[in-house]
C-alpha cells in the first residue's frame, strides 16, 4: 500500500484545519500533520506540456500545497490553460521577466510553505510523490533535503530511470561535483531561502550553484535518498536540456562556479590555472566573483586543502612534477602535515633519482 493510500485509510470522521503552515487532520482526537509544500512553476510559452504538469500537482491530492506559477508572458495557450485550473492555483501571474531564474525568484517571494521545489511546465509529478517526500520529512525532523529517483522521457515514449541526485564519498568531492537532479530535490522551505535567491546571470546550472552553497552551509549529512521516481523529465527539441547540448553551457556554468569557489577560498592561482587548462579545458570559464558563505561542516580551509591534494595526484598522475612540488610547498605552508605530504614528499623525491 503506498503513502497516500495508507494515511487516507486511517482517516474517517470530520476533518479540521489548523492555524499555521501546517494542516491538522483529526481522527479520533488523532492528529495527523501534512507539511506545508509549496510548488513554483515557471513557464513561457509551453501550453504544449503545462496542462500535464499543472494536473499531476492538482492529482497528488495533497492536502495542504500551495501551486504558484510564474509566466513570462506567454503568447502561446497557455493562459487559457492556467485559467482553466485557475481555482487550484494559490496564485499565479503573467508578464514579461528575465528568464526562468527570475521567475522562480519571483515564485520564492511568495512560497508559505514548509517544503519546497520548482515544477518546470513541461515536466510533471508521479502519482503520490508529494506524499511520500512529506512523510520522509515529518518522521525525520534533522532532514534537509529529500531527493527521489526521476524517469527521463523522450517524445517518443522512451523513458529511462536515473537516480537523481547522489552524494559522493566526501563532502569535498559533492561540492566540487556541482551537480543536483533538481526536479526531484525538494528542500525545507527555511533553509532553500538561506541559500536563495536563484542566481538570474546562470541559465543552464543555476541549481547547482544553490546545490554548492546549501552544501557548503549545511554539509551532505541531512540528505535523505527516496528509492522511488518521484518526477517525469521531458527531453524535446526545446528544452534546455537538449537544445544546448552542442555548445555545452552546463560544463561552462559548472566550470565556473568551481573556479570562482576556488578564487573565494584562496586556492593559489597555478592550481586555479592548472584546473582551468586540464580539467575544465573544453569550458568557456566567466568571472562570478560570487560571495559565498560557509557553514559548520565544512571551512574554507578544508576546501582549500581538498583542491591542493587534488592537483597534487593529478600532476603525478602527469609526471608533472615541478608543479607537484609547488603544490606539496602550499600544503607545509598551510601545515597540513599528515600521511598524505608524507607519502607524496617521497614520491617527489624518488622522482629525482630515476
């Protein structure tokens, strides 16, 4: 039996609502609480897909969600369509903006509720996913962020599960990945505005420099992975996803992110420059000059130390080692004294004798 099914079944009688964010079902003086979601739309000209998108949300049958949508002044069908459901919206406008970042923007303004992710107009809900991403959250109060599997979906009916959203190993290695499955990441309301606002200068991985900062403040620890798909994504002609595949703008944006990142927390300029040549050589890196902002899980310094390591490996890896002997003297001069420059002192020096 699934969640949504399982907490009908334990309903019958009157049903009271109760002040706040939150809704209070009562079954024999048994309360039964349902976080607050709110979704955001934003959409421009796809009245081709919204009416899916904005039925699987109405269809989740969630008592207590908010539905906002965002158009940018569609020329298009779809304020017909946003009219014809327009008595389950909480609110919705449209006018002209500054593209999908903007509008999301717009939607955070006027989010009240406890959890909280964007719905993209041509994708759309699997049945009864908002009911299982809320029951992780109130059973599971130190949860920040629930994420669930997604199916990618072609025109064609192909549909592919992928996972969604994972962490790796370290948190180190999370950040410098830079990469979040967003339409199946949903957040606590509270900390998503922490992070926020969306950046409007980002266009293709705009999530994922919110998915760094949110990591950067609150650390990998409060993720919790749901084992279902959650989400449709919808790959077409139009879509970013798809249009822009060629020019390659989501390495551009990741790549930019990591470097600025790298800049903020002093990492010398010979390793940002190393990074930039090999690593991200394909990319098209811009100046952010991005503020960011950490948290208790992780220092600036630990970062710093994470990239230093990094370089290191790869210049041996490169039998580069005049640069790996640069690298080894950033950590002394940090003191980070462990097994690691131990063991890479060594090799640098066996190095020199072959």
């Amino acid at each position: 039996m699934n969640i949504q099914n399982s907490i009908y079944k334990s309903l019958s009688g009157s049903l009271e609502l109760s002040k706040g964010s939150s809704k209070e079902l009562t079954n024999c003086n048994k309360p039964i609480y349902f976080p607050k979601i709110s979704i955001i739309t934003p959409s421009f000209n796809q009245g081709q897909f919204i009416e899916q998108t904005i039925v699987s949300t109405i269809e989740q049958n969630y008592p207590n969600l908010e539905i906002i949508i965002i158009d940018g002044g569609s020329t298009d069908n779809t304020l017909e369509v946003i009219r014809k459901y327009e008595s389950y919206i909480t609110y919705w406008i449209s006018e002209p903006d500054k593209g999908q970042s903007h509008a999301i923007n717009k939607g955070l303004e006027r989010c009240t509720g406890d959890i909280v992710n964007w719905l993209n107009s041509d994708d759309w809900l699997e049945p009864g996913a908002l009911f299982k991403v809320a029951e992780i959250f109130k059973v599971n109060p130190e949860i920040l962020v629930v994420s669930g599997y997604e199916n990618h979906v072609w025109n064609n009916g192909k549909t592919i599960l992928r996972e969604g959203t994972v962490l790796k190993e370290s948190l180190e290695e999370t950040i410098e990945f830079c990469q979040i499955a967003q339409p199946s990441t949903f957040f606590r309301l509270r900390e998503f505005k922490q992070i926020s606002p969306v950046p409007e200068d980002m266009h293709f991985i705009m999530d994922g420099e919110l998915w760094v900062r949110f990591l950067l403040l609150y650390g990998q620890q409060n993720f919790y992975k749901l084992k279902d798909p959650v989400v449709n994504f919808r790959f077409h002609e139009n879509s970013k996803t798809v249009s822009n595949q060629v020019k390659d703008n989501f390495l551009n944006e990741r790549s930019s992110i990591i470097l600025d990142l790298q800049r903020f927390i002093m990492v010398p300029e010979f390793i940002r420059s190393f990074w930039e040549k090999y690593i991200y050589s394909d990319a098209d890196v811009r100046q952010l000059n991005r503020d960011w902002k950490f948290g208790c899980s992780i220092n600036q310094k630990q970062l710093k130390i994470y990239f230093i390591k990094k370089f290191i490996n790869l210049c041996f890896i490169k039998k580069d080692f005049a640069n790996a002997k640069s690298g080894i003297y950033e950590l002394m001069k940090i003191g980070k004294f462990d097994t690691f420059l131990l063991k890479h002192f060594c090799k640098l020096l066996v190095s020199k004798l072959f």
